[in-house]
C-alpha cells in the first residue's frame, strides 16, 4: 500500500509512506528525507530509474521536498548526492541523527515526525535559494532554458552552476526531468502516445519514445500497461518518493 498527502508544515512538500517497496524510481527533480525502519536517510535526485528494494526494510516513510528546496534544509549542494541514496548520519553528527531518528519513530505516523523535524531545519537553516523555485516553475511550464535564464536574470554559465546547487543537475536536465513527469502523468491518464507526446511538449512520438527509454528506462507502452495493471486508487509515485 502507497499513499501520500500534501505538507501542511512545509510549502511544497509531500508526505508519503508505504507498507513494501514499490515501483521502480523514477526521476522527478525532488530529494526525500527518508524514515526506513528506524533509521534517516537522503534520497538524492536521479538522472534514470533506480530498482525497488535499492535500500532494503519493511517500513517506509519519507517527505518529498519540491526542485531545489532541500539543499539547504540539509546543509548539502544537491550535486553531491546526485543518483544516490546516503545515511542522514553521512551529512550530519551521528548522535544527533540518533536522536532525531528515534523522535521520528516516536510518532504513530512516521510522516509526522519527519514533516515536523523539516519544519525545524527550516528554520534553523533559513529559505532554500529563492532562484530555484522560479527556475523549476519555468521549466515545468515548459519554456526553453534560454527564456528561463533571462527570466531570472542569469546568464547561461551562471545558470548551470546554480541549478547544479539547488537540483543536481543543470537546467536541461531539470527540464527533460519535469517534461518525463507532465507526459507520465498525462499517460495515466490514458492518453495515447501521440496525445501526451504533444501535450507534453515533444517534438513528436519517437521523441517522446526516447525520453521514456533514456530517463524510465522503459517504453511509453510498457509504462501504460503497468499503469493499468496497478491499483488506481492507490497509485505509486513517480520520483524518489517511491526509494525503497
């Protein structure tokens, strides 16, 4: 069983847990702090699909931070952690992740005890880069990097250097990464191939064909068909939310 909420503690987060591990992870822009049988760990962002059971427990809890926010919240540029998964006690003092550790694990609902220990972080920590949430709102409207950058006032070299900070990655791969979720999302909803390649802003079908190869390292017609084959009022999730 999967099931997520929106933070009502931290704008733009998202609650999640789950019973087993889920799907394959698929890229989504995002970094998760993790609550996986007692113990905290950092979901970093992802270039291609990570397998299920790639960090191994019974019980998963986690908070999905929207593009760019967690990299100050967790005191690491997010290029670090690029395509991995890490101990908390990595990036921060041991004792000190044991005790937030066992506070988390206090709560009935994990989930609470992760939302409330990013809310104090926050604030501790300050606001995440104020650039990064209009870098990710321009990309995932789908406007072209060039745009974006002029948008904010940067220029391209300054752009990829502060992307790389606050996603991962530089701002063509954030793009291609939200451009995958809006034609993901799209497919679920049972579009057809064509249909979602256009709506999603792709040249044209086999260009969303490569996309899905490259970045799910699956087919637009194997991901629709195990869409079908889920639970639908139960959905897994797309991006590190689902690392377990």
């Amino acid at each position: 069983m999967y099931e997520e909420r929106p933070s009502l503690l931290v704008p733009g987060a998202v609650l999640w847990r789950a019973d087993a591990p889920g799907a394959v992870v698929l890229p989504d822009g995002c970094m998760d702090l993790l609550w996986i049988d007692g113990r905290l760990l950092v979901a970093g962002p992802d270039t291609g699909p990570h397998p299920a059971g790639e960090v191994p427990g019974t019980g998963f809890a986690g908070i999905r931070f929207a593009p760019g926010a967690a990299p100050a919240l967790l005191g690491v540029p997010a290029r670090e952690l690029l395509d991995r998964r890490v101990e908390l006690a990595a990036l921060w003092p041991g004792a000190q992740v044991r005790r937030l550790a066992e506070q988390v694990g206090a709560y009935g609902d994990p989930r609470t005890g992760l939302e409330r220990l990013a809310r104090a972080r926050a604030a501790e920590a300050g606001p995440a880069d104020p650039l990064a949430a209009r870098v990710a709102a321009g990309l995932r409207a789908g406007h072209p990097v060039a745009a974006v950058a002029a948008d904010v006032g940067l220029g391209a070299r300054q752009l990829h250097r502060r992307s790389l900070d606050a996603f991962g990655y530089g701002p063509r791969m954030l793009g291609r990464v939200l451009r995958l979720q809006r034609a993901l999302a799209l497919a679920r909803q049972g579009l057809s191939a064509a249909e979602v390649a256009h709506r999603a802003g792709y040249a044209d079908q086999p260009h969303y064909a490569r996309e899905v190869r490259a970045l799910a390292g699956t087919t637009p017609g194997a991901y629709a068909a195990a869409w079908v084959g889920a639970n639908r009022e139960t959905p897994q999730p797309s991006g590190s939310s689902t690392t377990a």
